[in-house]
C-alpha cells in the first residue's frame, strides 16, 4: 500500500494560516511542510512553484470572501441592510477572513497583481454598500460616501487603538453603523 499524499487543500489551508500569521514572506515551502508534517517533495505533486500556491491562496480567499460571503447573506435574509452587516461580520470579524485580509491588504502594498485582486474583491464589497445604501440615500455622493467611511470603519477599526470613554469598542461600533446605514442604533 503506497504512502498517502496531503491533500492539496491542506496546503493551500496551511499557506493561509502562514499568510495570515506572518505574512507572504511566512509562506514558505519547507516552513509548510514542516506545519504539516510531512516532506516538501509532496508540495511539488501539486503545484509547480511558491507562485503557484500563492494564486490559489489568492483565488481560496477571493471566493471565500465575496462569492462565499455573498451567497450566505442572500440565504440569510431578504432585507440588504441587514446584508450589509452581516456581510461586515463574516468578513472583517471572525478569526479566518479577516487576518487573511489584512495580510493581503499589506501584501498588495508591494505586489501589483495582489493589488488589482484586492481592488476586484474590494469593488465588489463596495457595490454591495452602494447598492444597501442607495436603499434609503437618493444622492449618489452621499451613497458613496457613506460606502466609503462604511468600509474604511470595517477595515481601519482593526488598526485604531483609541480609548471610547464610557463605551467599548462594539457599542462605538454598532452606532457608527447605525449612522453610516440610517438605522436606529439597536438595529445595526
């Protein structure tokens, strides 16, 4: 009986958890292996180089965090603001996408190519909000506005280290998308 091989996703997985705990630079090959447990050799069965890995990590991410995010927020509710804020919690909340996200947001720094993905992912999360927005916003400066500081909150919250007297982090939040989303506070 032959030897069983790693499955290819548990690469891709183990170069996202890299990823996301020490950026591309952590994603090496051997460091891989090493994390899984097994010899580099396996690696080369599936992928023809880091580069390879690196556009399934990208292309593992992208359709998790749009195709994946989408599809669930359309199962889950009818109303698009609650889309929207649900959206924000799948993506820039849990302990998966959103490390992965931020390491690629520092990557695409460098990477022009990661840069024109991000850009793709990101006009794609933007639409989402315009189109919430443009719910109950008729002036599309306004839409897009509000879709910028909607976005930039989501993403920037997680680099402020600002005190909010008197409140936590997720009550200062909850009412800063209460506002950006029209909403009264205790429904954001």
């Amino acid at each position: 009986m032959g030897a069983l091989r790693t499955p290819r996703e548990m690469w891709v997985e183990e170069g996202l958890r890299a990823l996301a705990a020490g950026g591309v630079d952590a994603v090496r090959v051997e460091a891989l292996a090493k994390a899984l447990g097994v010899t580099k050799g396996g690696f080369y069965g599936y992928f023809a180089d880091r580069g390879a890995l690196l556009t399934e990590m990208l292309d593992v991410w992208e359709r998790e965090s749009t195709d994946d995010v989408l599809e669930r927020i359309e199962r889950e509710s009818d109303d698009v603001l609650d889309r929207v804020r649900l959206a924000g919690q799948l993506t820039f909340s849990g302990d998966r996408l959103l490390p992965i996200d931020l390491a690629i947001r520092d990557w695409a720094r460098r990477d022009p190519e990661v840069a024109e993905r991000l850009r793709r992912v990101d006009n794609r999360r933007m639409q989402l909000l315009r189109d919430a927005i443009g719910t109950f916003c008729a002036d599309p400066d306004e839409v897009e506005a509000r879709s910028l500081l909607a976005f930039c909150m989501a993403i920037g919250s997680h680099f402020l280290a600002a005190d909010h007297p008197g409140r936590s982090r997720a009550e200062v939040r909850a009412r800063a998308g209460a506002l950006l989303l029209n909403r009264a506070p205790d429904e954001a």
